[in-house]
C-alpha cells in the first residue's frame, strides 16, 4: 500500500503491511486522506480497527479531474489493536502514493 514513512516513532507502523499496531492502552487519534482516479467511479475508504470499520471516506463527484475524501476519528484502543485503511470501492489516484494515514497517542490509560 503505502510506498513511505514520514514520521514513525517507536516503529509502531508497519510499512509493509501499512498497519499501526498499538504499543499500549489509550485514546488515539487517527486521520486520513485519499485521491481518487478521474473516471467517473465512487471511492470508499474504511478506517479500520482489528478487521472492523470504524469510519469511511466517500469521494463520487462525477465532473471533476480529482477528488479527495478525509476523516478522522478519537479511538480508543487496546494494547496491540491494530488499525489500517481498507479501500472498500474504487481506485486511488497513484495508488497510495497521494494519500496519507496519520495516528498518535493523545491519552494514556
């Protein structure tokens, strides 16, 4: 999926796999953004935590060349939960290349 790692403390992304897993128990929060391809299709993103959806992205304007979709979401999460995207529907513009998955630790319990 992803081709790059800005930013990964702790080692916690795994860019093969474009999963974060979790280190401890806290509330975390995650954000991303996608491009969809021009040709007149609908694209769906899932964020996802331990194979389920938690929130989705939906981007499906037919007249424009490009077209982003984002969300975000405050997640509570275990030790060793692990959250990923799932694309759903649809293709990205350059794959992943254009698109971004961003997650923190806000707070500990």
């Amino acid at each position: 999926m992803f081709q790059g790692v800005l930013v990964n403390i702790g080692n916690h992304f795994d860019l093969k796999a474009s999963v974060f897993q979790a280190p401890r128990r806290g509330i975390y929060s995650f954000s991303f953004h996608v491009v969809k391809v021009y040709n007149r299709q609908t694209i769906q993103v899932n964020l996802m935590q331990n194979d389920y959806p938690v929130i989705s992205a939906f981007a499906g304007d037919q007249d424009v060349t490009r077209e982003a979709a984002s969300n975000g979401v405050l997640l509570m999460v275990e030790r060793d939960d692990r959250v990923y995207l799932k694309l759903e529907r649809g293709t990205l513009m350059g794959g992943w290349k254009y698109s971004t998955f961003s997650g923190f630790l806000v707070f500990p319990l």
